[in-house]
C-alpha cells in the first residue's frame, strides 16, 4: 500500500488519475485535504491548491476521511465523533472547487453555519506547530537542568556509540502509549488502575509506527538539544495513517530521515515513485497478450 502525504501530491498531481486506474492501492487522509485547504491564504496559495485539490477528487483516489482524534480514539478501542470536523473538511473542498476565484471561496465559506470550527481548521497548523516547539523545548531544558555535562555526556554514549537508542525509543513509546490513554480518558492510573487497565488491554497495534516514531523522534531532539521545527508535529500525524507494510511517499526531509533512523516503515520520494509507476506500467503491459494489446503477428 501507499500513502500519498500532502507535499508528494504537488509533485504526483498529474498522475493521481493514472495512479487510480492502476492496480496499486494508493491512498491519502482527511489530515492531507486539511493541510491543502488551511493552506488557502491568497489567490497565489487558492490557484496552486485548487490544482492539487481537483485533481485529487477527479482521480477518485481513497481518502481515509477520520481525523487524528478518531483514529487515536479507535485504536483504543473508544468512540469518537468526528463527523462535524470531516463534513466540514468535505464542504470547504467542495466549496474551492466550485468557486472561480479566492475572494469567491472565501465568500462562499464565511456562509458556512459552523464559523467557529472553520476558524479552528485554519488554526490548526499553528497549533500544531507551536504545540510540537514548545513541547520539545521542555524536554531539552529538562534534561539539560536534570543532568551535569558528564551525565549527559554518558547518556550519548549509550544511546549512539552503545547503540541502545531504538531500546530507549521502544521504552518511550510504551510510556507516550500511557501519556496518551490518560491525556484522552482523564483516567489516573494510580487511582482508577481498573479502568486504565481495561483502556490499556483494549489497544489494537495499529499505531505502532506512530506511536514508536513520536518516541524516537522525541528522544533524538532532547538529547542532541535540537527543538522540532515548525511542521515536524504535523508530519507525525501522517504516521497515524500507515502501518509497517505501508509506504509513505513524502519529499519532506523529516519524514524520510525518520523512516530511515527508526526503522519502522518505508519512505519514497515522488521521483522515486514515479519510476515505480513506470516500471509497473511496463511489466503489466509486458504480461499482456499481444493480441489484447492490439499487436497482432506480422503488423
């Protein structure tokens, strides 16, 4: 399987029919179609998006239409309702494909009943990434005020020369695992374990590469005292859409050096995809009778 994250659709725009025609089960996200339309700022931002965004819905290429919240929520086994903030999503990319102009799509959007949840959608990304900043920088001036420069020193050492980085990242993931259940219960394990416990046991795996990327990318950031940059929480949220057996193709430089340091899943520039499609093309084609090509013997 393949994921299409959102700066790879800029580059594969002109193929996402072709791709759709194709055996290949290639897919995006509710998260990929918000990032497109909170994006929208201009009429530069509004011609280059509605490019993307038409020939996204032309191809009739899958979009896993649930948010972070709900696929979060899901993986524990906990009902979430997302339908305000899909619907919302689905009527703002109707909206920009229906209108001639920027100022026209900003007309037809400031009508729209739910305003306040429109606001929230164009603030999100700065929510993201003043969240993923600020949080970071915690943990980097914690470890720095928790340990002298020997410590610190030795804790470097084991993570890259003792090579006990990827066991640290997996310890970490089971604690961000637990962060999260409380963050989205309000459960406190210490004193509601029965609960905890049962929210725990319900979880299916599926955000394994999620979950153990976040950890590790969390851990490489507060030990070398490299805060995340401003779009570094988003693209961690691509995450929550793959699982290990699912190639992400992505151009971003984080997501792909995140594939290649942890380990958990498989990255490809749009290039190097574009070549896929081409050699897939090919053998097909090749694997075709000759006279179901229209080649006939002697022609």
């Amino acid at each position: 399987m393949y994921y299409l994250e959102t700066n790879s659709l800029y580059s594969l725009a002109n193929k996402l029919e072709l791709l759709s025609s194709m055996d290949l089960k290639v897919y995006t996200s509710y998260f990929t179609v918000l990032e497109l339309l909170a994006g929208v700022v201009d009429e530069n931002s509004y011609i280059k998006r509605k490019s993307v965004l038409s020939k996204l819905h032309k191809s009739k290429i899958d979009i896993y239409w649930k948010t972070p919240a709900k696929v979060l929520h899901e993986s524990f086994g906990l009902p979430y309702d997302d339908s305000i903030d899909v619907n919302t999503i689905m009527d703002l990319q109707m909206m920009i494909l229906d209108s001639a102009s920027y100022d026209e799509f900003k007309r037809a959007s400031d009508k729209l009943e739910d305003r306040k949840k429109i606001e929230q959608i164009y603030l999100y990304d700065n929510t993201l990434s003043n969240f993923g900043v600020e949080t970071s920088q915690v943990f980097i001036d914690s470890f720095s005020k928790n340990n002298s420069k020997e410590k610190k020193r030795e804790y470097r050492k084991a993570m890259f020369e003792d090579k006990l980085l990827h066991a640290q990242a997996q310890v970490n993931s089971e604690i961000l695992i637990r962060d999260y259940i409380i963050a989205i219960t309000g459960v406190n394990p210490a004193k509601e374990y029965e609960q905890y416990i049962k929210v725990a046991l319900a979880y299916d795996q599926s955000l394994r590469v999620y979950f153990y990327v976040e950890a590790f990318h969390r851990l490489l950031s507060t030990i070398k005292g490299e805060p995340y940059g401003k779009n570094d929480t988003a693209d961690h949220f691509h995450l929550l859409y793959i699982d290990e057996s699912t190639t992400i193709i992505s151009d971003d430089c984080l997501v792909r050096n995140l594939a290649e340091g942890s380990q958990m899943y498989v990255c490809k520039s749009a290039a190097e995809f574009r070549n896929n499609i081409y050699d897939f093309k090919h053998r097909n084609y090749h694997s075709v009778p000759q006279e179901i090509r229209g080649i006939s013997n002697g022609n």
